[in-house]
C-alpha cells in the first residue's frame, strides 16, 4: 500500500480516514458505541442482522487494501529472506491453511490448529489495528511535537541524532529504528500522555 498524503491533495487513504472517523465521532454513534458497552452480546445480534456502523464504501477500502497487503508479504516471503518484524506481518504468519481450517470444522479444535486464524479473521484484526492506530498515532505525534517544543535541549538531540543517523536518506521502517533517542522521546510522550489510556480486555491465559 503506498500513500503521498504530504504532497497529494485528496489521497485515497487519508481521505477515506478522514470520513470514517468523521462518521465515528457523531452522537449517535457514540450513543450505540456505548450501548454495546454494556450490552456486549447484542453486537452479534446487529450482525446477523446485517447491521454496521460503518458504510460499505470505507469497510470496503480498508479490507481490499489488507488483502493487497497480505497478498505482498506472502509473495515476498522466502525461507531464508529477511522478514519484516510488524504486526501485519505476525498475522499473516498466524494464518491456518485451508486443510487445517476443514480439518478443524470437522473434527473440532485440536492442536494442529491452535491459535491460527483464518484469513477473514486476520482482515478483521488488520482493520482495528488501521482504525485504532490512526487517530492514536496523531494525538501521539501531537504531543511529541509539543514536548519537545517545551525542551529545546531534547529538541536538538532529536534533530542531531536524524542528522547523524540518516543523513541525505529518506526515513524508511529499516533505517529509523537506529534513532534511539527519539524513540525514547516517543515512548516519554506516551508515558506523560497516553492516548489509550487503559485497555478493557483481560487475557484469560498467557
């Protein structure tokens, strides 16, 4: 998935964002987000029912550019290439294959098929983390950029270390792992403001 949203007005990605987020934050939403809350068992009822809080248009963009997504990474993947470390990349690796999804149908779960997930399924985690990453990561870089407007001392550093780091490069995933201290000054900013400030999930086992 390739995205230009600094220099391309009215890129497809962002603007599909922009709308979807638009829809998420009105009242009513909010009103029904807040009834399933409470009533967690009746989002499978409105599912049946063939209920969404999201239109087709926007559902429809997010899960045809995963599938591109998870298609590249299995077409690029070789037993001895260097794999990216991401979370798309653990779910494409969590997927069952068909025979062990029949099998599992079947014959009911067993160990062959613990903890892998089927396509569908890997879409749909694929989906909430885009959805929950992008307002999360925009308040994130937010409050880092008035962080370290507050400490021009860990301002220079910041700016020294991409300079020294990086050079004439353009920052890619690879390269910007090496800038440690801006991501100790990223992981300080989440520390003092957190965007997601507690998870309702409890892991039922580890």
């Amino acid at each position: 998935l390739e995205t230009n949203s600094q220099t391309e007005e009215g890129e497809p990605f962002v603007t599909h964002c922009k709308q979807l987020f638009g829809a998420l934050g009105n009242k009513s939403f909010q009103r029904i987000f807040l009834f399933l809350n409470v009533f967690p068992f009746m989002s499978r009822v409105l599912g049946k029912m063939g209920a969404s809080f999201l239109s087709n248009e926007h559902s429809a963009f997010f899960i045809n550019a995963l599938d591109q997504m998870i298609e590249d990474r299995k077409e690029n993947s070789h037993p001895h290439s260097k794999k990216t470390s991401d979370m798309l990349q653990m779910l494409v690796e969590a997927e069952a294959d068909q025979e062990t999804i029949t099998d599992t149908a079947a014959h009911g779960d067993d160990s062959k098929s613990h903890k892998r997930m089927t396509k569908d399924e890997i879409k749909g985690q694929g989906f909430i983390v885009l959805i929950a990453g992008y307002e999360t990561t925009a308040t994130t870089l937010q409050y880092l950029t008035y962080t370290l407007t507050m400490d021009p001392q860990a301002q220079e550093k910041v700016y020294n270390e991409i300079v020294e780091q990086l050079g004439e490069d353009d920052p890619t995933y690879e390269n910007i792992g090496s800038l440690k201290y801006l991501d100790a000054a990223i992981r300080e900013t989440l520390r003092i403001f957190p965007p997601v400030p507690m998870v309702t999930r409890r892991a039922k086992t580890t």
